[in-house]
C-alpha cells in the first residue's frame, strides 16, 4: 500500500467532563475496531495509518462510541446499529466517510490515557504524540466501560519533558529519536512501551 504523505496519526478522542481529549495511551486491549462490525480500515496516509478513527464520550452511565470515521479501498460500507456513514465530501476521492451520532456502548475494561494542551515544540511527524507533549494527562481506570479511578499525571508528564526531550538540541533530539523509537513504535498506543 502507497503512502501518500507523512503526517503524525490522528487520535482517538473521548468527550469528558465536557472537554475534548485526545487518547495517547490504552492498556487492557483495544477500544472500538472496525473489525467488531464486520469491516477492515485500510491504510492510505499516515494520519490515518490504522484506516480509522474514533471518538467517544465517557459519561456516568459509560462509554460511548459516538463517531467512526473509516476508509476501505472498495467502499463495502456496513451499517452499525443501523447508521450508515455520511459520505465524505470536497474533491478528495479517499476522503474519509464518518459514521455520526452513534451511542454504542464500549464495555471496555483497563487503562485509557487522555490528553490535551497540545504543546506544538513537541511536535512528532509521525505516529501517535506522546503523552509528554500535552500539558494535561489523566489515567482513567474503566471497568465494562464505567470509570472507577482517575489519576491526575500532568506534573509526572512535565517532568518527563524537562528531563529530556525539551533541554537537548535538535540534533540529540534527532539521535534520540532515531535509537528509541521505530516507526511501529510511533504508531502504538500501548502504555506499556513507555
């Protein structure tokens, strides 16, 4: 498969508290796949390396699976709790079709790592950011898709930072990332290969 461009992967990202995060880390097996309703996200460019994305709301009553947005070469589209996705529009032809409005319940059971504050210097042009490039980091521990423990990891993640990546020069930084992450690397969201 061609890849047309090299940009960083896009994220999942769950709706809480009514702030928008993005999902930087996942323990206790995958979220939502296309796989679960019968179709297989292909990859045509590395921000949507995995041929998909997906966004959430955890609220009291769960997790949710609200949007999935999906490209599949031959365009055998399956309903999912009888939504079909909105065509994609512009020019693009692999533009992504998006399944809107969905409240399908995500019985996830694990660690899920959020994220926001973006801190563009941390920039990665490639894979998932990590979690040490976002002011605001929290663990949640869900159980059948309920949280029963929040953890507050910002100051954990600031240290991380001022302990590498933002006191080396550009060059260190490159030799840095060159030994410590491959490309498989930057395309994971598992929080055990910190």
């Amino acid at each position: 498969m061609k890849v047309l461009n090299m940009t960083a992967q896009a994220h999942d990202h769950v709706v809480f508290n009514k702030e928008y995060f993005s999902i930087v880390g996942v323990a206790g097996g995958p979220l939502v796949t296309p796989e679960q309703f019968g179709m297989k996200g292909e990859s045509w460019s590395t921000d949507l390396y995995r041929g998909f994305y997906a966004n959430y709301e955890l609220t009291k009553s769960g997790l949710f699976l609200n949007e999935l947005r999906i490209i599949m070469m031959e365009r055998k589209y399956l309903p999912i709790d009888g939504v079909l996705p909105e065509k994609a529009t512009g020019d693009n032809e692999f533009a992504y079709p998006t399944y809107r409005n969905l409240k399908v319940p995500v019985p996830f059971t694990g660690q899920i790592r959020l994220a926001r504050d973006f801190i563009g210097e941390c920039y990665v042009h490639m894979g998932f950011q990590s979690p040490t490039a976002f002011r605001t980091v929290y663990d949640l521990t869900l159980e059948n898709g309920r949280m029963v423990k929040l953890k507050d990891r910002s100051k954990d993640m600031e240290k991380k930072r001022n302990r590498g990546v933002l006191g080396r020069t550009f060059r260190s930084l490159l030799r840095i990332i060159k030994r410590e992450n491959s490309i498989s690397k930057s395309f994971t969201l598992d929080m055990d290969k910190e």
